[in-house]
C-alpha cells in the first residue's frame, strides 16, 4: 500500500508543480461508511437462516487537470474488494473462484484482517476531453447514462464526441465492451476480429429549464457471444457466432403548470446466431410514467412502472444494456452486491458481462409507486414511500406474480457543506411469488417478510 501511496503523492505532486505553472488542477472526493442489516432479502424464504449485519467504506478520489484545450480525468477507488457474487467475467488467478477478484468499489470491514496494509486501488474512469469549441471529443473509460437510467448508466471504454445541432444535442459513442486484438493475440475472422462493440446515438433538446426531450439508440454487437449467452446461462457454442441488438428509447420531462412530468419508453429488439439450429430473437418493452406535484411544504410523487417480461414465446426478454434503475431500498436495487444503487428494471434475469442486474432473461414488473417527501429545512429531508409489485410474467406455469407491498422510509441530513448522515430503510410484506423466486433449486417454499436498513455517513469536497 505504501508504494501505491507514494506514487499517487509523486503523481499529485508532479502535476500540482506543472499546475502552479501551466494547469488548472482539481481534487474531488467521496468517502462513505455504512452500517447495513438486510434479513430474507431477495429470497424470502423463512426455512433459510439469512440475515446479514456488516459495514462497508467506500473512498473515491477525482483528479482533474486541465490545460488549454484538453483535460485528463482520473476517479479512483482506494478500497476496492467489495465482491459482487452475481458478476461474471471476473479475472481471478487458477484455482480462485470468479468473484473472488471482481472489485465494485467497496471495502468490507474484516476483509484485510490484522496489521500490514490494505493494498487494492481500482481505477474506475480515466479519460482524455478535448474541446474544439463546437465539437468536444472524449478519449478513455467515462460513465454514459441513457433516460432514466432503464437502458444504461454505467462505465464503458470508448471514444465519444458531442456537438450542437440547433436546438438539439448530439452525443455519439463507440463502447468497447471486448478487444480481441491485444498486440499478442491474432485477430480472429479478421479486422475486428471477435471484438464486442457498443455503440451509441442520444440526441436532447431543451426548452429553457422547463421541459426536456431525448431520443436515443443503441447497438450491440457482439462478434463471439461472448456476453450474451453467458448472461443468460446457456453454453458458449462451438462454433462462431454473434449476437445483435438494439435499442430506441423516448424520455420526455418537464413541467405542467405545477406538476413535474417525467416519461420514458424504451424498445429493444435483436438477434442471437450460431446458437443452435435456428436464430434466437432478443425482444424487450419498457415504460415508466411518473409526476410529482408540491402540496404545502411537501412534495407528492407517484409513478408506474411496466416492463416485459419472459413469457412463452420463444423470443428471450431483455431490458437493457447495464441499467441503474432504482424503484424501491429492496425492489429493483442492487446497492448491497455491488457499487451501483440499481440495475436494469426487472426481476431475475442475467447481465450482459459485468453490466447491472437483471438485463437479460428476467420476468420484468409492473409497479406503482406513491411518495411524499418533506423538507424540514434546507439541511433536512425525509421521504416516505409506498411501492407495490407484481412480476409482468410468471415464474413457472401456477406461479403466483405477486412480488408485495414495500414500504420505504428515507431520511438525509445535512451536518454541513460537506458531511451528511443518512438513513434507508426498507420493509417489503412478500407476495406469493416468492414462493417460486425465493427458491434457489427450484419448488416451492414459505415465504417471509424481507428487511434492510441502511445508516451511512458521507463525507464529500
């Protein structure tokens, strides 16, 4: 840990020398600690003894230097051992199991033992901008969020570039998901070989600070099924194939004389080859509708949310790219297992690589949610939410689709500027379809009520 240390404080030093001179040079950080306490989440399954109480801490550190025309942007996890189990595509050594090396971000007290250091940094964007006055060009790993955050909000290497259009704004991106050129390796099928390319078009148009809207697409392209399958359990092939898909996506916001409008659609369609026989078709449907309307010193919101979900027919169903989607502290939220709050909007289903949660193969939901927030002061909030849900499609034929009624309680407080304390916590009375989902090998199994409280502290500049 101590020569990490001491080259990051040579670098820092390195560049505040050539700031003084030539650079601006800019420091944000994020440090967080929380308390976590979770029983029967995601299983519900009161014959299992599952009840979780831990603490994680999560320090991230912003570096920016700009100079003229171009800027370098570095964020770095200092603690980065927070194991996902549910991600793949994780490199571990022989012998050591998948997720045993998969860093999201997050350390868990306990993890480094006693003594010595704790020497794991993860690097979680770095990138070149470049601004040509109309045309600002980005080189590097950088965070694209889509809508809503249904479809994708995530990291992803690429090169990018945005421009004005008129009243529109351009944003283009070519992902790398998969390099299959590395220097040592030959190319396969030639050119491109067997890379895994994502590519992105999102046009936006404001209207003042009023009223928004986007429309976007995306395209998947994955030479190898290398990312798709996987994420849906099925064997790689023997034989070369590749996987295609795309999404075109609406979102509307804006304000309606009081009420705070907000509007998302979302279709995704595509093709799966060299996987037996026949081609397999990928179909997925998205919509989410919300408002929120001041009542007093309280803010109302309600919302409803709907997504496809795996039926009988023999296209597989799949809801996005790498979402971060949050409904409720326990449905549809991810901010346990790994370093995003959310995941694509649905229940069960794979992820395509490392991606968010639920993506691919799940049985979707329907839900409505109903909050009221309250500010006590400008250091003050609370919110109180009441979320029910239902799985759009059944888990096995007699299922029950009831996923329950959840109920949330929020709190955040400010202590100054740069310190907050904030509290989450959420009770979900389960559905009978837990009693399918909540059942690892399959069957079927009583069901309990899930928890999970949240107390953390965060420590921002």
């Amino acid at each position: 840990m101590k020569r990490y240390l001491g080259m990051t404080l040579a670098v820092v030093t390195l560049f505040y020398t050539a700031s003084v001179y030539a650079a601006d040079f800019n420091i944000e950080g994020d440090f967080r600690v929380r308390g976590v306490y979770t029983d029967n989440l995601r299983d519900a399954n009161d014959l299992v003894d599952d009840q979780q109480a831990f603490s994680d801490g999560r320090f991230r550190l912003k570096t920016t230097i700009s100079a003229g025309m171009t800027s370098a942007v570095v964020i770095v996890d200092f603690t980065n051992s927070f194991n996902d189990p549910n991600s793949q595509f994780c490199p571990a050594p022989t012998g050591v199991g998948a997720s045993s090396f998969c860093g999201s971000g997050n350390f868990r007290f306990g993890t480094a033992s006693l003594g010595g250091t704790y020497n794991i940094i993860g690097v979680r964007s770095a990138y070149l901008k470049f601004d040509f006055d109309r045309l600002k060009v980005v080189l590097g790993r950088k965070q694209f969020a889509l809508g809503h955050g249904l479809i994708l909000d995530d990291t992803v290497d690429s090169i990018a570039g945005r421009f004005k259009l008129g009243a529109a704004t351009v944003t283009f991106v070519d992902g790398k998901l998969f390099d299959s050129n590395n220097g040592t390796t030959s190319s396969f099928n030639g050119g491109t070989g067997n890379d895994t390319n994502l590519y992105i078009l999102d046009i936006g148009m404001h209207h003042g600070e009023e009223h928004a809207l986007g429309l976007f697409a995306t395209y998947l392209n994955d030479r190898n099924n290398q990312f798709i399958l996987p994420g849906l359990g099925m064997a790689l092939p023997g034989n070369s194939g590749e996987t295609s898909f795309s999404t075109i996506g609406l979102t509307v916001d804006g304000l309606i004389g009081p009420i705070n409008a907000r509007f998302e659609i979302d279709f995704l369609d595509g093709t799966i080859e060299g996987f037996g026989p026949t081609d397999i078709d990928l179909e997925g449907l998205n919509l989410l509708v919300g408002a929120g309307l001041p009542v007093g010193p309280a803010n109302i919101d309600v919302s409803f949310l709907w997504t496809s979900g795996e039926d009988a027919d023999p296209a597989i169903n799949i809801n996005g790219v790498s979402g971060n989607f949050v409904l409720g502290n326990i449905l549809v939220n991810d901010d346990v297992n790994s370093d995003r709050d959310g995941q694509c909007a649905g229940v069960g289903g794979g992820r395509i690589g490392s991606g968010g949660r639920g993506c691919l193969g799940g049985l979707g939901i329907t839900a409505i949610k109903l909050s009221a927030g309250l500010a006590a002061s400008e250091t003050c909030h609370t919110e109180l939410a009441l979320i029910w849900a239902e799985t759009t499609e059944d888990a096995a034929v007699g299922a029950d689709s009831d996923l329950g009624i959840e109920i949330d309680l929020n709190h955040d407080h400010k202590l100054d500027d740069n310190l907050s304390v904030a509290v989450n916590l959420g009770y979900l009375a389960s559905g009978d379809a837990w009693k399918t989902l909540g059942t690892p090998g399959g069957g079927i199994s009583p069901t309990d009520d899930q928890l999970k409280g949240i107390i953390s502290v965060n420590y921002q500049f």
